[in-house]
C-alpha cells in the first residue's frame, strides 16, 4: 500500500487492572491485545465483535482518550503521542451511542455545536454562529431548534445534533460507535442516509462500530472482526459476508436476525464457554469455543495471514504452514 | 389450546401535565400475554412504549396519572393494591429490564451487591445462596470470570456487560411475568441470540409470560408469538407475527417494514426507505387517526373522528385504520 494511511494503529495494546477482592491480588484485563488497523482516506471501515471485546477502547485509542499500553497510533503518518489534542480533535471527531447522555441538558443546541470551535480556540469567532447552522442545516435541522434544549428533542434530533457538532471543524475521519442503536428503525434509516451523504459531500472516513451487521453490510466499505481483544478477520464487505473464513466471523453472521417470522432463532454452534478477558485462554482464543478447533488450536496463537477471496484472517485453518507444524 | 393469561390489560390510559396542557403518551392501550409467550411492543421512539410497561409495574413518574378498565395479573387485579403490595409483586412476580442501565444500576455498589440485594429484598436466601444463584444466571447470560464479574462497579463494565447484569437481576426471582425494554441493542448477536435462546428456554421452563419492547424487528419476527405496533399513544395494530410481518395493514406498519436494510435485497450504499414528517404532539386530544399527517393514503374520513378497530387478515388481527385491507400481493419472506 503507499501513501499513509487517515490513521493507522500498529499493534496497539490496553490493559486495565481489576480489583481481585479484598486482600487479594488485583488481575489484569486485557481489553486489547496487539491490534493493528489501518484505515484509507475515503474509507468507512465497520469494526464488528462480541459486546466487551474491546471496540470502545481500541477506538479511544485512535482518539487519543486512553493510552495504548503498548504500540502507537499514527495520524498522516505522525505518531498520535506527539500530537497536541487540538489537532487530533481537528483531524478525529467521536459520534457515541447515547444521544441522550452524550449532549449536555443544560447547553442550547447552538452552544453544543459551536463547542468544538470554543475549545478549539478557532480563530474567527465571528463565523461561528453561520458555520454552526451551516452544519445544522446539512444534518437537517431546522435553525429554529439553535436555541433549544436536549430535553426538547427527539432521539433523531438529538443524534444530529451529535452528528453537527462532530462535523462543524470539518474533521477528515469520524468514529461512530454505535450510531444508531438508541434510535427506531425509521430514524436509524434517516440517519443512516444522512451518514452516506455527508460521506460523498464532505469526504469524510468513517470508521463505523455497530452490532446491526445489516446496518454494516449496507454502510462499510472494509470490515474488521474482532475477538477477545484481536482483530481474527478483515476484508472488504462483500467478501466478509458472503463468505466468511474464521469460524468465529461464520458464527457472527449466522446469527443476524432477518425479520422473518417462519425462522426461530440460529443456534450460534459457539456454546456457552464465553470468553473472559482475564483470563485468555492459550494459543488461539476463540479455541473454547471454535466447532472446527484442531488439537493444535490450543497451543499456538494463529498468526495473520492472507484469507482466501482478499483480506486477512487469523486462523490455524487458513495457514498452510501453521498446520504442518501441528502435524510434525 | 387456550393458555391462560397471565397479564391482562384494558383502556391503559396515562396522563402527565405538562407547561403546554395535559399529555396523553398511552391512550386505551389493551392487550393480553399468555403464559409461555411472548408479545412484542414496537414503534417509534416517543410513542409510549416505555410509559406503557412503566404503568403496568405502577413505576410512573410522580405526576403521571394512570387509569384503566381493567389490569390484572394472573387474575389478580392489580389496580386496588396499595404501594407496598405493589412493592411485593415488583421485582418478585413481576420483573422489568429497563432500557438504560446505567439509570438502573447503582453506581456505589458493585454489581454482587445489587443481584444479592434483588433476591434477598424478596426471599429470605442466604447471601451465599443468593450470590451463587446471582454466578449461576452471569454465566447463563455470557459473563465468564462471574465470581470477579460481581466485584466490579457498573462503570468499569461494558455497554453489552451492563445490559447484561440487569437481565440477571431481573431473573434472580423466576418471575411469571418479564418485561424487557429493549434488553438486548447493546449486545452484539450471537450474545443475543444466546440471550433470546435463555428467555424462551426460561419461558418454556416457568410458563413466563414476557413483554418484549424493541426497534429491532429481526428480534420480534424470530422470537415473538404477538406483536403490537403502537404509534403515537395508541396501539394501531396487533396480530401474530406472521400476519403483521406477511399482512401488515396499518399504513405505518408497513412503512416501518421498508426502513429495515434487508441483505441481499436492499442494495448496498443505496437510500433506504423512511417515514417522512414527525409524530404529532401528544399534548391534548387529537380527533382522527394519529399517523393522518404522514400517511400517505390520508382522506378527509381520516381526521373526522375516532377511528376504531377493523378485522385484519385473520384470527386475532385487528389494525386501526379506514383503509380496508391492501389487496397487494402479501410480502413475501425475505430471502434467508
Ligand atoms: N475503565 C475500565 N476498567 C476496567 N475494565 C474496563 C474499563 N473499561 C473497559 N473495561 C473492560 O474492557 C473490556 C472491553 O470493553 P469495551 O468497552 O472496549 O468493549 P466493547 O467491545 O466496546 O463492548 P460493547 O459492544 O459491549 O460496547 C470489557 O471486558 C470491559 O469490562
Ligand atoms: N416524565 C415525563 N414527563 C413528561 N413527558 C414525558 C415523561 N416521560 C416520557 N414523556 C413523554 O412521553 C412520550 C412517551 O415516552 P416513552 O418513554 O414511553 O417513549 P418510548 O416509546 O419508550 O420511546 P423510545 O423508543 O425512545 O424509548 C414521549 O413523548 C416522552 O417525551
Ligand atoms: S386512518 Fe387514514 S391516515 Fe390513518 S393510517 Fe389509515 S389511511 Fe392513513
Ligand atoms: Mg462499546
Ligand atoms: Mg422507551
């Protein structure tokens, strides 16, 4: 690949300690474990996974709100730790899940899109109110509601509020996580739209964490998969969907709910040996729970490797010479 | 074969004043849940969904005003019990798992705590037999390292990890009636899948009755024996799952149905459906029908007066509308 990437992580770790109880000794959580992802200008990259694998954090890393215990981030190539946050508040803009905590109730909607512009210390406050229902106007809010309150609403007026002040400083990239899912499907829908053309209008880089994988097959050019803490699969979406390699990836997609009442509900084949990130089971993590597991699964961490059809899985079943070496 | 209910509702009404008038969010809301199954509640955010199930549990804020004709669980009638025999049924017969977590959970206690305290307030367990039961149900939901899991505070959990203590805690005392708001967004799917898995394995186990509230309709289809669609205050229609998801009549059922994305169907990065225009104001009365401002099939007869229930597509179908039924073609499945 040439060129460097909107944002790129290179084998970026997050460790938290946990109390062990009293007396005892505190335990160290892995939230994330040596993940590299590298993202293109233009791209909406979707990161999917098990709740509590660790795609929150990996995102505050990419903003900069937690410190990768190990590895870096780079922004256009320059190391995120020597950034100052101005500039990666200008190059990197969070949408959260909750419209309803992340805005708040007592700031007018005009003072909660020009924030970004405040703290930015932006040197033309005499813009500031045009640029704000600019913005507002392109999300589709009507500059009537500038001085309204969060509490004066709805849920899909207050994820675009959330969206306008995320956009206001014209940031390349925006990290959604969870964009939607406070939101009934006839707003999701709205919004959903509203994302797709800001993307071509402005030529903004998404990366996109949601566990509505309709939402993501419709949306994300790229996707990446994760697991206990690890990226197990990326790919471009069509070759993700249609024909997934790691069994965990198989197991995720064959649980989405289509709205069709003659099904019941897919039985995931994982079983209930759930993962638990203090304690991460050895060689490759997902083995408790792989129907495809190989005797030695359990002793060798699977590394990356090319995945047939495109992208790149980590898998002992797609690594030709991982294999060989089990059997010798 | 004829079920009993276990829950009956007729004429819900809530009222809460409010600086611009009297707000009318539910509005002769009636429906039964039979033993073992499950009714589903859908419809846009702010049409009542929340106030509905909060009003069944006497949980309404301050000044709401709840009436009904009648509200009754597993034949006891529920509206002549004083707060404290509410208090008995709460949690104990008849549990909730609220829609945001964080309101629910105690921030100062750890999450061990709160499930102990969810059993003992009830039961006179030990608080060794509480805390086992309390891992026993982490496990059952996907929480691994339970015994751990119970030490920590809500903060340090995640989205998913939280929604998943309050399953728990809702569990803890086998109700025989379960009302879930929206108990599963924040969890990826396979967790929901084995979260769905457990309420209907509990369903079929204890003859639970559950009330199931989501915006996700892949949800409902799957899983739900029923489904009301509520909009703005009022139930517009409820049937089957297969009937609203094959013979949706309502004409905002079916726009809710074209806002969903449907793999394989829906082409990838292109528009997808929406219902133009906004709910109306709860505030005051409204004479005809509530969706008339964003229908597109809206007539005079619409807005005149009151509009009543018609018969649906089959036994138990029932939409309110003037429209008769489309004659369309039925949707057919989506591809699976
Ligand atoms: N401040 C913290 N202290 C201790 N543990 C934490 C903290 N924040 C997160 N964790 C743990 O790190 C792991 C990953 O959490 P994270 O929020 O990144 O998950 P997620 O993939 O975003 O999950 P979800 O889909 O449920 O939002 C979880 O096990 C969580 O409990
Ligand atoms: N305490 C209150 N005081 C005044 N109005 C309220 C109060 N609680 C709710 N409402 C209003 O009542 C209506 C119904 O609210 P409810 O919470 O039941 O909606 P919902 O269907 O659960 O929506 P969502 O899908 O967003 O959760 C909304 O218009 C809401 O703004
Ligand atoms: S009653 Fe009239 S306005 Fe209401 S849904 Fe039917 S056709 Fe539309
Ligand atoms: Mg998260
Ligand atoms: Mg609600």
């Amino acid at each position: 690949m040439s060129g460097a990437a909107l944002i790129e992580a290179r084998e970026v770790s997050c460790t938290f300690t946990v109390s062990g109880g009293f007396m005892k000794e505190k335990r160290r959580l892995q939230a994330v474990s040596r993940v590299s992802l590298r993202i293109e200008p233009g791209e909406v990259m979707a990161l999917v996974g098990e709740s509590g694998c660790g795609k929150t954090t990996l995102a505050k890393m990419m903003m900069g709100l937690i410190a990768p215990s190990e590895g870096t981030i780079e922004i256009g190539g320059r190391p995120l730790a020597s950034l100052p946050r101005m500039e990666i508040a200008r190059s990197v803009q969070p949408i959260f899940q909750d419209p309803y905590s992340s805005l708040n109730p007592r700031r007018s909607v005009g003072s909660i899109v020009t924030q970004p512009l405040r703290v930015q210390k932006d040197p033309d406050p005499e813009t500031w109110r045009r640029r704000a229902e600019e913005m507002m106007e392109f999300v589709g809010l009507p500059q009537r509601l500038f001085n309204h309150y969060p509490g004066q609403l709805s849920g899909g007026q207050r994820q675009r509020v959330a969206i306008a002040r995320a956009l206001v400083n014209r940031p390349r990239m925006v990290i959604c996580d969870e964009p939607t899912s406070a939101l009934d499907v006839s707003v999701q829908s709205q919004i959903l739209n509203l994302m797709q053309d800001l993307r071509s209008e402005l030529g903004l880089t998404y990366l996109l964490i949601s566990h509505n994988l309709a939402a993501v097959e419709h949306m994300a050019s790229r996707v990446a998969v994760m697991y206990l803490g690890r990226i197990v699969e990326e790919a471009k979406t069509g070759r993700l969907f249609d024909s997934p390699c790691h069994p965990y990836s198989e197991a995720l997609l064959g649980s989405v709910l289509t709205p069709d009442p003659t099904l019941g509900i897919p039985d995931t084949q994982l079983g209930t040996s759930y993962p638990n990130p203090l304690d991460v089971p050895p060689g490759c993590s997902f083995h408790p729970r792989c129907a495809k597991a190989m005797p030695g699964c359990s002793v060798r961490a699977p590394r990356r490797v090319p995945a047939p059809g495109g992208g790149a899985v980590a898998c002992h079943l797609h690594d030709e010479g991982a294999a060989l070496d089990t059997v010798s | 074969m004829a079920a009993a209910p276990i829950l009956e509702v007729e004429s819900l009404n809530v009222a809460i004043p409010v600086p611009a008038g009297t707000l009318h969010p539910v509005q002769e809301v009636g429906f039964r849940v039979t033993r073992g199954h499950t009714l589903a509640i859908v419809g846009e955010s702010g049409c009542g969904k929340s106030l509905t199930s909060l009003a069944l549990m006497n949980l309404l804020p301050p000044r709401a005003a709840r009436t009904a004709g009648r509200l009754a669980l597993d034949g006891q009638d529920l509206l002549g019990l004083s707060e404290r025999e509410m208090a008995d049924i709460r949690g104990n017969r008849m549990s909730m798992i609220f829609q945001e977590p964080m309101t629910s959970l105690n921030p100062a206690y750890t999450v061990g705590d709160q499930l102990v305290e969810a059993e003992r307030r009830h039961r006179r367990t030990s608080v060794t037999a509480a805390r086992d039961r309390a891992v026993w149900l982490l496990e059952k939901v996907g929480m691994t390292g339970a015994g751990e899991r119970l030490r920590q505070y809500p903060h340090q959990l995640s989205g998913g990890l939280r929604q998943r203590v309050m399953i728990a805690m809702a569990l803890m005392c086998d109700p025989d009636l379960i009302i879930a708001d929206e108990p599963t967004t924040a969890l990826d799917v396979t967790i929901q899948a084995q979260i769905l898995h457990l309420l209907a394995d509990l369903q079929r186990e204890f003859e639970t009755g559950l009330i199931l509230i989501t915006h996700d309709l892949g949800v409902v289809a799957r899983l739900c024996d029923r489904v009301a669609v509520m909009y703005a205050g009022q139930i517009v229609e409820e049937g089957t799952a297969r009937q609203i998801f094959r013979t949706p009549a309502h004409p905002y059922t079916r726009g809710l149905l074209d806002c969903i994305p449907i793999p394989g169907k829906t082409r990838r990065g292109a528009h997808l459906g929406t219902i133009p225009g906004i709910v109306p104001s709860l505030v005051g009365s409204m004479p005809g029908c509530h969706f008339a401002d964003r229908c597109p099939h809206a007539s005079g007869a619409c807005r005149s007066g009151p509009i009543a229930f018609r018969d649906g597509a089959g036994p138990g179908h029932r939409y309110r509308c003037v429209l008769s039924l489309p004659s369309g073609p039925a949707r057919p499945d989506p591809a699976p």
